[in-house]
C-alpha cells in the first residue's frame, strides 16, 4: 500500500484531516479492517446532523478563507446510506463566504500535500474556466489556463461566448510539455475515449509534470463501469440507465459514460504515468464529510 496516512494540522486535535493513498485494489482491501472503526465514527457523526431541517449548518473552517465558518447544507442531489436520506456532502457542503462546495475547498487544500511542487510560478491546466474554483485557481496560480468543451462548431484553442476558451481532452491545442500541473475535476467520466484523453494529458505535462483529478470513483471495483459508449457509426449506445451531471454550460447536464473503477490506475500506468495513486480523506473541522471522498494523481516520469 502507498503509506496510509493520518494528517493532524497544527492546532487542536479536533483540527483534523485524515489523508489516505492507495496504489490498487489489492492495497485497499487490505485496509479494509483497519478503517472500520473509523468509518463507523465518521457516519455517526454524519448520521447525527440529519435531523436539523431540510437546510441546515455545520460548523467548520473554511480553508480558503482562513477562518470560522457556518457551511451550509441542503438536501439537493440528496440520496440514501443505510436507509437514511442523505445529503449529498461532497456537493451541498457549501462555504457561504467563498461559495466553494467540499470537494472545490478540499481540492484545493490537498493539493499542496499530494502535489508539493505546485508552487504559485507553476504552469496550470484546468478543465473549467467558468466556475468559482477555476477563479480560486487563477488567483492561486497566475499562469493558469481554464477552457470548457463548448462543441463542434469550434476547434481546439478557439475563444467562444465570453472568451471561453475551447478544449476537447481528445485533441488538446497545446504544445507538448506545456504544463507543470495538469487539473481535471469531474470531467474525464464524459470523455467516451477516455484513454485518447489520458495521452493527450500526458503528452501536455512536462516531464516530472503531476495531473490532479477526481472522477466518480468505485472503490468496490475492480474494473470500471461502462454506462454507455458510442458505436463505430456514431451513435450512442446506453448499456445502463443514462446518467448526467450538471454541466454550467448546458441545461440538460452531461452524459456520464463511465464509473471508474481500480482499473483505471492501470489504464494509467499503461500508457506512461507512474506515482499513480488514489487518495481518501475526511475531516469534520475542515467540512469535508461523506464516504469515499478521494482524489487520485498520476505523474509523467521525469
């Protein structure tokens, strides 16, 4: 197993932030035993929050803002645990003063640990450019460059509506080894040829380059979950119940092709990353609560 890590940040014990990677399937399950009694602490706290209302607070601190907060929760993309209806943490966990959610605010916190060359000269790619965590980003790192996929009307690198920039992960307009630190949240489970994408990003990052990325993630898999794909004539073929995201962009959401499983560490290593590794975390002071939130990392070898 990649180490198994408790983080506790300066301060009091109850500043905590519980920082686990993972190299494979096999590595997980192997800590199966020892993270029960921690996960059964985390759901009772979690379980204990339920009945305050249909919008409620939960007091923390805000990473990104460096103090106290009240972060508001709702029951919006709400599904059940263990026969408990239950807010979906990981997206209504929201900072009022930032407006950033969990996963924005934890993304941005872990970052330094996972990544510590990521320093604020560091050249960025993310995936998105008209959200508040593309801004938290730009203003972190200046040399960020944000782009969303905005269609077939225009080719990689055109400026559309507002200035967006347009990006498709299978065809990126950017040179080879452009990028220090290449960013992706949510986006590489609609990308149909996910494994073109995964190159294209390998071949952008520079050599020792880090990409940073969450996608829905199985951690009971071993193989990843195919949901629909497109046929050799185009057409799109649903294997399950279609699934879509929201999209900022389009009102109808975005089709999810895949759930990951530990698969795709392999597909990764297959294709040239190394240190490729997932991460799980949690922690009550910061807000980041809810089961298998994780973020993974791969590196191109220097």
């Amino acid at each position: 197993m990649v180490s198994a890590l408790r983080r506790l940040l300066p301060g009091s014990k109850a500043r905590d932030l519980r920082i686990e990677r993972y190299a494979s399937y096999q590595d997980w399950r192997d800590g199966e035993a020892r993270r029960q009694s921690a996960d059964q602490r985390r759901r009772a706290y979690e379980v204990s929050l339920l009945d305050r209302g249909e919008t409620f607070d939960v007091e923390g601190e805000c990473y990104i803002c460096r103090g106290p907060r009240s972060l508001a929760v709702d029951y919006l993309y709400a599904y059940p645990v263990d026969g408990r209806q239950t807010p979906n943490w990981r997206e209504r966990l929201v900072c009022p003063t930032c407006g950033l959610n969990n996963r924005m605010r934890a993304a941005l916190h872990l970052l330094k640990t996972l990544v510590p060359s990521a320093d604020r000269d560091a050249s960025v790619y993310l995936t998105e450019q008209t959200t508040p965590l593309y801004e938290a980003f730009a203003r972190r790192f200046p040399s960020t460059v944000g782009s969303e996929f905005l269609g077939d009307a225009f080719g990689p690198g055109e400026l559309g509506p507002r200035g967006l920039r347009h990006e498709d992960l299978t065809r990126l307009s950017f040179g080879d080894q452009s990028f220090d630190l290449v960013v992706s949240f949510d986006v590489l489970e609609h990308v149909p040829a996910y494994l073109t994408a995964f190159d294209e990003i390998l071949r952008v990052l520079r050599p020792g380059g880090t990409l940073y990325f969450t996608v829905p993630f199985r951690v009971d898999r071993g193989d990843n979950l195919v949901r629909a794909r497109l046929a050799a004539d185009g057409s799109l073929e649903h294997l399950l119940e279609p699934e879509y995201h929201g999209d900022p962009l389009v009102e109808e959401g975005c089709l999810a092709f895949y759930h990951y499983g530990w698969q795709l560490l392999d597909d990764l290593r297959s294709l040239g990353f190394v240190d490729v590794a997932l991460t799980v975390y949690w922690s009550q002071w910061f807000g980041y609560l809810g089961r298998d939130q994780l973020v993974l990392t791969a590196a191109k070898p220097e």
